[in-house]
C-alpha cells in the first residue's frame, strides 16, 4: 500500500465521519441519528482500548524501572503498580460503587490532588513575584490593577473605603471578562478553521505528519 494512500484512507474515514456528526447536529433524520449514535459507540469502545493500552504501557515501563532498580525512582514505580493494580482488582471484583473502591478514591487521590494543588500555590506566589515587578509602564498598570482587585476582596475594605471596595470587582467583571470574551471568540475561529480543515482533508497532524 502506497504512502498515498496510506493518507488518504485515514482523512476520508475522518471526514466523512465528522460531516455524519455535523449532519446529526443540523438535520433531523432517524438514519443519520442511528449512524452518529453508532460511531458514539465505537468511541467509548476505542476509548476502552486505549486505556487499557496506556495502562500496559504504563506498567511495562515502570516494571523495567523496577528490575532495573533505578536509583531514586524504583520505588515509586512499586506504589504506582501497587495501587493501579489494586483499583483494577477492586473494581472487577467488588464494582465501582462498593465501599472499597471509595475509600480508596478518597484515601489516595483526593489527598494527592490537594497535595498538587498545594504546590500549585507557591508556583502562582512565584509567578505573581516576577509579574509584579514594575519595570515598565505595562508592568507598573499591570501592578496597580492586581492591587487594587486583592484589596477589594479584602472583607474589611468595604468598611474602610466602599468606593475601593467596588473598584476591584468593576476590574474583575468588566475589563476582564471583555478581554476573556475576545479570547473565547478567537478560540472558537479557530476550531471552526480546525473543523473546516479536518472535514476537507487539508489538517494532517492526526496522521502524525504536519499541517
């Protein structure tokens, strides 16, 4: 099978099925609804596939960490394996809703994304250090304008000045939520160009070659 060929099959399956998905979207029609709702089905079941993939994938790199017994490392390969196995055992045995798969959920990721999110606040503390350093007129009415919101979402503000108090809500909901709107427009353009390339075979990325 020739290269071309090899490219042109993959943009056809994926054109034609994004023009049934769109079609579903714009046209009422039982046919077309029964043919989106069956490629819905082999999403799930390819997803299913993929992560079932990505978990051997996952544990044959982790295992060669482990025999190898890499220095600083191998040991949190053993609680990676450890507890993505017990989830599988725990959840074809007892189900997803027993009590066991709960605790567990609770016991280990919620714990660790709090840990994450906690981290998370020196890197913004961080980030906010190097941001608010005056070094030009852009910075400097950058600085002002933080301030002025953090001072605003003081709960004693309001008793001190309420005229300061409003001021930062005003930054926050105005000149902010306008400038995220233009972001939000220029995002959605940009999908449907995507979308537009897709359907018309021109968007190549997916095939792993470039655009």
């Amino acid at each position: 099978m020739s290269a071309h060929i090899k490219k042109t099959i993959p943009l056809l399956i994926i054109g034609l099925t994004g023009l049934l998905m769109v079609a579903d979207f714009t046209f009422v029609s039982t046919e077309i609804a029964s043919g989106a709702g069956l490629i819905r089905d082999w999403v799930i079941i390819i997803a299913g596939f993929a992560l079932c993939l990505g978990a051997v994938n996952l544990f044959m790199v982790h295992e060669r960490v482990i025999s190898k017994r890499t220095p600083k490392r191998w040991y949190y390969s053993v609680v990676l394996v450890i507890v993505m196995f017990s989830y599988v055992i725990i959840g074809l045995t007892l189900g997803t809703s027993s009590t066991a798969y709960a605790w567990l959920f609770n016991a280990v990721n919620i714990p660790m994304a709090q840990i994450i999110w906690s981290l998370m606040a020196f890197y913004c503390f961080s980030a906010a250090v190097r941001a608010f350093q005056a070094r030009n007129w852009d910075a400097a009415f950058f600085l002002a304008s933080a301030l002025l919101v953090v001072v605003g979402n003081i709960p004693s503000t309001p008793l001190v000045s309420p005229e300061l108090a409003a001021f930062g809500p005003w930054i926050t909901y105005i000149p902010t939520k306008g400038a995220f709107r233009g972001l939000l427009i220029a995002a959605a353009i940009g999908g449907i160009i995507l979308g537009m390339r897709t359907l018309l075979g021109r968007e190549k990325s997916s095939l792993g070659g470039g655009a």
